[in-house]
C-alpha cells in the first residue's frame, strides 16, 4: 500500500499547493480518496493515460510526446531524482494536443482549460512517485487493468 499512498501523498501535496501529506477524515486510502474531489474523477483518467495498452503508448509515449513538444527536459524531471518541474495546463494541452484534452476534458466533465490544469498540478507528482528509482520501469507501469485492479485491492482493505 505504501506506493500507492505515496503517489496519492504527492497528488494531494500538488492540489493543494504543499508538500505535506494530508489525510481527511476516515483516514487511510479510502478517506483520502474521498476526499480527492476532482482526482477522484482525474484518477482513471491518468490510469488510462499511463497504463501500458493505452492508445498513446503509456508512459513511456506520453514521456515521448513531452519529448516531441521540445518539453523533455520537465518530463525527465518527473522521473529523475531531484526537484519536479512544474508545466502549465497551456503546456499541457500543447504536449497532448486538442484532441486527447478534448477526450480528458469530456471524461472529467470539464472545459479543456480546467481538465488541463488539474492534470497539470498533478502529473508531475504521481509520475515521480510511480518511477521511485530514478527511470521509467522497463516493462511500463503495467496496463490500466492493473493499475485500477491494484488501486481497487487497496480500497478494499
């Protein structure tokens, strides 16, 4: 559970602008997704954007498109030991493209400017979290089957 919880720490740290980990009431991983607000909804969408039978090649093919943005260098931080660069929803949608935002903001229910954002105060975060050794695993992050089947067993307990 401690990846996990981690990678939640960090998200919840980037939404709220802090580097501390905050826990709401009912505690554990159950109560900090309920209390995610929006990431609750952003969570799946990020799965299926990491998880290696995404569309767009998970994570490594999402580093590829930062690389392809000329935004390589922020992404390599993402994953690299050491401080976390921080991009803006702007930037992000320019790496994704208006088609991709356009399928995230529909998702999340929101405009692309907002999805964007949100996506953008947190990617940072849960990629360095999910890359804990300084380099994108080899065999990926697993599919987005995975990914959720694993955040699911972790609800559960």
């Amino acid at each position: 559970m401690g990846l996990l919880d981690s990678v939640l720490g960090a998200a919840m740290g980037s939404m709220t602008g802090g580097n501390q980990q905050q826990q709401p009431q009912g505690g554990g991983l159950g109560g900090m997704l309920g209390g995610l607000g929006g990431l609750g909804a952003l969570l799946p969408v990020i799965v299926g954007m990491l998880g290696n039978d995404s569309q767009h090649g998970g994570l490594g093919g999402l580093l590829e498109k930062f690389n392809q943005a000329g935004m390589g260098d922020a992404a390599k931080s993402w994953v690299g030991h050491g401080e976390n660069a921080q991009i803006s929803g702007d930037q992000l949608g320019q790496v994704l493209g208006g088609d991709m935002m356009g399928d995230i903001a529909a998702k999340l229910g929101l405009s692309h400017g907002d999805a964007a954002g949100q996506l953008a105060n947190v990617l940072p975060g849960l990629i360095d979290k999910l890359t804990p050794h300084g380099q994108v695993p080899s065999g990926g992050l697993g599919s987005s089957g995975d990914l959720m089947g694993m955040l699911g067993g972790l609800l559960k307990k």
